[in-house]
C-alpha cells in the first residue's frame, strides 16, 4: 500500500467515517490486499460495508436481508478461510443460489410470508465463502427473476443509485445498485435473458455472463430453463471480475456438462495483449424485436471506434441466424421451467399454489407452461440446438460481436412492472433482453462494461460476445477498454 493509503487507514480510529469511505472506494482486488497487508482487518472491511448500508440503502432498498450479525462473527472468527479474498464482503441475491441459513424468497411474497430459510449454500456461494468472503446481506429481486426491473410485490422497488426514479434493472438488481453505491464491492448474480448483463449495464457495473458449463449450479440444480441460466458476480472494475471467475469456475460431480477447462487465470487475461482481432458490430435489434434508442447506438458506435484505435478490425457483420425468431422456443422454455418452480414451492408450503401466491405475470407465464406438452418442449430445445450451430458458426471468421447490451436506457420505475396487466409487462421487457437473451440460448460468454453515460445522467452499457469458451477474450478486450474508456472512479451521485 501506498503512504497515502496506509496514512488512511491508520487515522481510522480518529476518523472512521473517512476511513470507511476509501474502503468502499475500492475494487475487491484491493481490499484483499489490504487484508493481507494488514492495513485493514476483515473486521474493518465488514463495517465499512454495515455502514454504507445504513446510509444508503434506506432510499435504494437494495438489501432486504440484513445479515450484519453473521457477517461482524464470520469477521471476528480466527478460522476466516484465508483465501484470495479474505475478508471481502459481498451481498447474495436472493435467488439464483441460496446462502445456508439465511431466507431465500426468491422475490415471492408466499416463501417471505413462510419465512423460508435456506438449509445449504449453493457450490458457487460456498466457494465465494471459501475463498475468505463474506455474505454481508441479501439483495432483492423480482419475483423469480421474470423481469429486467426489480419492484417485486414482496419487498418493493429498488432504485437505480444514479436517479432514483430509474430502476436498476434485473432480475439481479439488488445486487446491482448495491456494488454502485459502494455498499459492496461484488454482488452474486445470475443471468437467464440477461439478468446479470442488464444491471451492469444499468448501474455502470462490469457484468461477466460465463460460459454454459464454466461456473457450477449445484448443489441442487443443474441446467436451470433448460442451460439458459447461468450465475456468476457483478463488480466494477474488469479485474475484479477476472479474479473472481478464478475462483468460482470449475464443475463439480454431479454437473451435466463442463465447459472445457483453460490453462492460466482470467485474472491474467484482463491484461494480456489479446492482439488484432476481427470485430463485427451489430446496433439493430435481432429479428427487429425493437427499436433502438439513439443514445445505445451512440454508445456503441463509440466503442467500436475505441476498438479500431486499439488496432482491432472493426466492421457491420453479426450471425444471419439473429435475424430468425428466437422468441417462441425462449417463451416455451422460459414458461414450462416457471410452472416447474411453482410445484417446488408448493412442496415448500405443503399446498397448492394459486394465484394469490404469485404476481400476475409469473401465474400467466405458468398458466403457459402447463399448456405446453413435453413433446413440445423437445421440439423446442432440438430447434433450439440447431439455431445455436447456426449461430456459432459466424465466429469462424470472427473473433467478438460488439452490440449494445440494452436497446434503451433505463427505464423509470413503474414502466416494466404493471402488475394489473402482465401481456404489456411482459412486451416492455423486450428492449432490456433482446440483445441478451440469445447468449444465454447459445451458452456463450458475453460481457457488458459501462463505457458511457447518457446526456440524461444514466448508465449506459455495451456487450462484447465471443465464441464458445472464450470468456479470457472478453476479459482481455474489456480490460483494454477499462484503460482507454476509464470508468473506474465514475461513481453515482448519491
């Protein structure tokens, strides 16, 4: 550490609120190392974050769980594992992975009023847990993750740390808004259409989307919607994202499949020389699904010129295949999959399940899925299988595509969710996934960085795909992005 930081640090006891703030400044890459250098303790890390909680999320309702007591005794305990990030605190979403001990609501107002605790970490928790971290509280979500907003009926609305009118997007939106007011410096997150990629984007984070196979879901679940899911962590800087995926990649036994393993750390790959490479850029939606908002474009367009001044090969070209529906066979497996956790729930509650129990949109998306036959869902996942062949087949000849990551900016609370009216709920989402979802029906990587702000004040984020496995690719490139577009000390208002 630096004089400037340790001199920080030892004014702590003179000044804790100061000492609190340079804390919450940093990434997790650099708290750990003031662990290990011992110019701060888990203990200090702990309150820092307990502290930022208090004094912003009152407005943000980011964390419904407060979990401070488990996470002071988890700091305090000389069996801390000491790991790449001991002592780091994190916030878990509350769905996509639950946290031993803790309630896991999943955004549903029946599981809250059961008061449901989780009985086991997920593997990606537990190893987040193993490398020295600590779960400080749980996020919110909407209900079942159906949504790119969080205003789920259980827990309300969280706003978006840059305005608070806007929401922070989801399903992982909680965690969002919390690592960009600096509560966290890393959020668990998942991404099934998007939701990982959707907040980043809207909070001004780095979102990592990994490859189908990289990051395990287990214990208890193994290709979630049928391998659309996958989980992983929000952070604001590449590094950290890097550093993170090397300590929660890997299968474990039991996993359907495994995405093939890479020689070397991802943490070494956001500064690695990844060369010239070929670049197609895409700023219409797939399959005109929508309109994309100037501003998207803008941004875009802007980072692809970034890209060329880089030495990259920059030019209009994306898979022919985007241009074919994708929605029918997504809404097939998306619908089925929520009718599936709504009997979960029912074992849970030990009843039926009825509409009273669940928002408007996830009862009509199940009413669906009960609708559909399993005849139909294979049919779905061969096509499905197919047009992912299609799709792969154009990064034969390149190395990235570069879109938007969401076609508009923010949107302002209340706009996606409509509880009394769940067809125009589920029509507003379009413009927040169709740049996403396809990339979580292939199984590719993809990752959105916060390169520009709006002339209105709001994030705004491009995605960066590559071809199968190639997650050290988009560290790489978005690591040079990092450099050439900072966006490191960009912090919110509030």
């Amino acid at each position: 550490m630096s004089s400037n930081n340790s001199s920080s640090n030892n004014s702590s006891s003179n000044n804790p609120s100061v000492s609190n703030r340079a804390i919450n400044e940093l990434d997790a890459v650099a708290q750990a190392e003031l662990v290990r250098s011992g110019d701060a303790s888990p203990s200090e890390l702990v309150e820092a974050a307990i502290a930022r909680i208090d004094e912003v999320n009152p407005v943000l309702n980011a964390v419904i769980h407060d979990l401070r007591e488990r996470a002071r005794a988890e700091a305090a305990d000389p069996a801390l594992p000491d790991g790449a990030f001991r002592g780091v605190p994190f916030v878990v979403k509350d769905l996509d992975g639950p946290l031993g001990g803790a309630p896991y609501h999943n955004g549903n107002k029946l599981l809250k009023e059961l008061g449901y605790i989780a009985p086991t970490d997920s593997t990606l928790v537990a190893k987040m847990r193993a490398a020295g971290m600590i779960a400080i509280g749980k996020t919110n979500t909407p209900e079942f993750g159906l949504q790119p907003t969080t205003e789920p009926e259980a827990y309300g609305p969280t706003h978006n740390p840059w305005s608070l009118a806007h929401g922070p997007g989801g399903s992982s939106g909680g965690s969002g808004a919390a690592v960009a007011a600096g509560m966290v410096a890393v959020g668990h997150a998942g991404d099934g259409g998007g939701s990982i990629r959707i907040p980043a984007s809207a909070n001004g984070l780095v979102g990592l989307k990994a490859s189908r196979g990289r990051i395990s879901l287990g214990p208890d679940e193994g290709e979630p919607w049928n391998g659309f899911v996958m989980r992983g962590v929000l952070t604001r800087s590449v590094r950290d994202s890097g550093a993170l995926l090397d300590v929660i990649a890997g299968a474990v036994p039991g996993d359907p499949y495994a995405a093939p393993s890479r020689h070397g750390s991802y943490a070494n790959a956001v500064t690695t020389d990844p060369g010239s490479l070929r670049i197609g850029i895409l700023t219409s939606a797939p399959s005109a699904m929508c309109e994309t908002h100037p501003d998207c474009v803008a941004a875009t367009e802007e980072a692809g010129r970034m890209l060329e001044s880089l030495g990259h090969r920059v030019e209009v070209s994306s898979p022919d295949a985007l241009a074919e529906d994708l929605l029918t066979n997504f809404l097939t497996i998306l619908s089925t999959n929520v009718a599936a956790d709504l009997d979960e729930i029912a074992d849970i509650a030990g009843r039926a399940v009825t509409a009273a129990d669940v928002e408007a949109i996830t009862w009509s998306y199940a009413e669906m899925g009960r609708a559909i036959t399993g005849v139909q869902v294979q049919a779905s996942l061969r096509s499905i299988h197919a047009w992912t062949r299609r799709m792969l087949s154009w990064w034969d000849e390149f190395d990235l595509l570069l879109t938007p990551t969401l076609a508009e900016p923010p949107p302002l609370l209340g706009d996606l969710a409509r509880p009394d009216d769940p067809g125009t709920a589920a029509a507003r989402a379009t413009p927040f996934v169709a740049y996403c979802a396809p990339f979580n029906v292939t199984g590719q990587p993809a990752i959105s960085v916060p390169t520009n702000i709006s002339p209105s004040g709001l994030p705004i984020g491009i995605q960066l795909v590559s071809g199968a496995w190639r997650e050290d690719l988009l560290l790489s490139v978005a690591g040079q992005l990092e450099q050439a577009m900072p966006w490191a000390q960009r912090r919110p208002s509030l």
